[in-house]
C-alpha cells in the first residue's frame, strides 16, 4: 500500500489554516500532526513548504456532454480537465442525448465513468413530465439526487406542470436541485427585442431577456412549493440579488431545507463583460449586473449562499461563434474555477477558509457524502496542493476542455494548482495529467 508524505504543508481545513504534515496511505488519509511533531516514513515524501494543501473541491454541477453530446466535451476529457483545477468530485447533470430520465440510463452512465472518470463521480436523475415512477426507484444513498429544469432550452425535460412538480415535490425522497427561470417570461422579453434587432439580436440584451424576474418568479415559487411539502429543495446557480432574500442565515447549514448555490461566473463577470467576450459568456441564467455580483459574493461571505460551483458546460467555437439568438448558452469552467476563487481571495472579496468551506465542506455535508470534503483522518485522500504565488496565463495552448477555449483566456492567476490527488493517487502533478487510475462513485449517509 503506496505511502505519500506532505511536509511542512500549510493545510486549510475546516475554518483554520496551520502548517502540517499530511501522511497518505493507499486511499485514505492515515495522519494529520503539526509539522515536525511525529517522524514518519513513506514511500514518496513532498515538500510542501510555502504551499497550501486544501481539500480536494466538489464540483456539484457540471455538464460533461457524455452521452449524445461528445462533440463537445465527455467523461474522460473534462475530469481531467477538472482534476487538473482541483476538483477531485463531480455531479453531472442529467440533460444529455438520451437525457438520464431512467434508471437504467443512469446507471449507464455511472458504468461509463467507472472506467474512464478520473475524478469521483455521481449523477443527478433528470425529471420529465412523465417519470415520476422513475424518480421514485432512485436510492439515496447511491445517487446525489433529482434534478429539474424550470427553464433554459432543455427539449422534454422541461418541467412546466404544477401539478406534476407538486406530485414531484411531494413524493420525492432525496434532494431536488432546481434551475429555475420562468421560461414564459423569457420568451416574452425575447418578442420585445426580435422586434426591435429583428434576427441581429445583440449579445448584451442577454441579461435583460433572462432578466432578475425571471429568476426571481421561479425561485419563489419553488421555495413555496418546498415549503408547502417539506422537500428537502437545492436552488442552483443563483445570479440575481434579488434571489437572496428566499434563503436564510440564521440557521446552519444542517438545520438548512433549502440552499442555494452560486457559480464562478457570476461571481466574475458582469454584463459589461459581454461588449468584449460575447457568447463565450453566454449562460442561463445570465450573468447580470455588478450590483447583482457584488450581492453573491456577500451572500457567500454571509451564509445565504450555501455552496459554490462551476455549472461547466462545453460547447465548441463554432457553436459559440454563430449568432446570439442561434449560440448555445454554457461554458467550460472546471479547470479555472479554483484559481479563479484564489484570486478573489488576493482580492481580499474571500478567505481561503471561506473558499474551501463553501467548495468542499459544504457541499459534502449538503449531500452527506461519505468520507470526503475534509482533511481529517480516515476520510479519502482527495487533495490539492496550490502556490498561491505563481503567476501564469490561461491561453489556448494550456486549455484542457474538449472544446478548445475558455472565457478567461489571457487572464494572468496568482495562484497555480501544483498537484492533486484523488483516492490518494496522483492524476495531476506540475502541468501533466498523470494517466493510470479513475474515481470511485460516490456514496451518501444518507
């Protein structure tokens, strides 16, 4: 059983920050002890001075395109290009080609990434209009939980029954992560701009199509339903101000029947941004103003927003460069989005303890993963190693995304992922992508 010492590390767990030796043996972490307390011996020993060891983050939204869809990206190319940003687990969505809107679609998909995945895995079960009896068979402690579009152009799993989201809201055990935007709205905002730009609708009307009340409709309505039938309701990709006053802080997070996340993006960018990057920015929900960015970053800081993600999903250049009304909305983010938080954290907006509670803490206590999220003792060794004073640019060349771009190319980071493991192997070290293991599924204590 291979042995790796991190010497001398400082490790960020757990709202501290200290300076540690971190003893991995085979999967787990077999030791953590203040640095020079204990002499250990192992069969490969890191210096890990003047660098930070954090918990490898959970990623828990992701499209990896995989299956139907692998023109853009798939399972093997973007875990590597997230295990290569230091994210070490994964949820994937379930809006793929065929969407996983039955069991055994589902597990199809855990049996793909069994062997190609190397980073850890889970898969949400997609809703349709008719599969609540698919919904049902879904075991929690097995499958991270049940997601529901409330809008974007996602065919028929589109959700838009009130009637079967109360049966869905109801009766489903496990929990329900929503995207919600009231899609009538959005097509009426559409209406009004096609008469005025015809088919030359601009980029930077985006924000005002999928516009705060379109977010904020559906987000109400949700959190009322969820609290009409007590389920247990995670509300991704907030984007708006307005949103956060449906979520709590007073009460933590295990108290919590309703959370939400916040993604790299709008934490990032603002509408401003689109004169210059365009469709590459093009998300759903859109990214909105600076006040509304300045509000989720509070909100993170503060406790209303719960866990942060990256929502990474791929499209190719061609597909992003035709015309606003006909480009795809989405883009790769898994490789950035860590160092995109450590440079929010040069900015003084995050502390690194904030950064890792809300990456990793959070999201494995929200879901009640088992053994992972944390540096302690016992739990699988999912790690990342960072010098948090490396600067180096994103550029076409370093991008690892099947797709070949990524909307923060030319961007110069502070910080740089050095190494990171995963199950305590080592899948990325110094630039290169160490080939040879794959991610275990995840498992819920649920």
């Amino acid at each position: 059983m291979k042995t790796t010492l991190i010497r001398n590390v400082s490790v960020v767990n757990e709202d501290a920050t200290q300076v540690c030796d971190v003893l991995i043996r085979g999967a787990v972490i077999a030791h953590v002890s203040a640095a020079g307390a204990h002499q250990y011996t192992a069969d490969e020993e890191i210096d890990g001075t003047g660098k930070h060891l954090l918990p490898g983050l959970i990623d828990d939204q992701v499209h990896f395109r995989e299956p139907g869809l692998t023109h853009k990206g798939d399972l093997y190319t973007e875990s590597r290009a997230a295990v290569a940003g230091g994210i070490t687990s994964y949820m994937e969505m379930p809006n793929t080609s065929p969407p996983a809107t039955t069991i055994e679609l589902l597990e199809q998909k855990y049996t793909r990434a069994s062997e190609v995945s190397l980073a850890n895995y889970s898969f949400f079960m997609g809703t349709s209009n008719d599969n609540l009896h698919e919904l049902l068979k879904v075991d929690p402690k097995t499958v991270c939980g049940v997601k529901i579009f409330l809008g974007s152009s996602t065919g028929d799993m589109l959700v838009e029954s009130c009637g079967i989201l109360n049966m869905i809201f109801a009766q489903v055990k496990t929990l329900v992560a929503l995207h919600c935007e009231v899609d009538p709205m959005i097509k009426a905002n559409l209406e009004r701009y096609k008469k005025q730009y015809g088919d030359d609708v601009p980029v930077t009307a985006h924000h005002l199509i999928r516009d705060e009340m379109a977010c904020y409709a559906s987000s109400l309505a949700a959190v009322e339903m969820a609290k009409r039938h007590g389920t247990r309701l995670h509300i991704l990709h907030i984007s708006t101000a307005k949103e956060l006053e449906l979520f709590r802080n007073d009460i933590p997070l295990k108290e919590k029947q309703i959370t939400a996340e916040a993604c790299t993006h709008h934490l990032w960018f603002t509408n401003d941004d689109y004169a210059t990057k365009g469709n590459y920015i093009k998300w759903n929900p859109a990214v909105k103003t600076a006040a509304d960015r300045e509000a989720l970053r509070a909100a993170v800081n503060d406790d209303r927003i719960d866990v942060l993600a990256t929502d990474h999903a791929p499209h190719t250049i061609e597909e992003k460069e035709q015309s606003y009304l006909k480009a795809p909305s989405g883009g790769p983010l898994v490789q950035h989005a860590l160092v995109a938080l450590l440079e929010l954290y040069h900015q003084g907006v995050f502390t690194l303890e904030k950064i890792v509670r809300k990456s990793s803490h959070n999201v494995a206590d929200m879901f009640s993963i088992d053994k992972r999220g944390f540096i302690r003792e016992g739990y699988f060794a999912d790690l990342v190693l960072v010098d948090l004073n490396a600067p180096w640019m994103v550029t076409k060349e370093n991008v690892l995304y099947k797709c070949g771009w990524s909307p923060f190319e030319g961007q110069v980071f502070t910080s740089k992922v050095m190494t990171t493991w995963v199950n305590g192997n080592k899948v990325y070290d110094n630039g290169h992508i160490l080939e040879g293991s794959v991610g275990s599924r995840l498992t819920f204590n649920r």
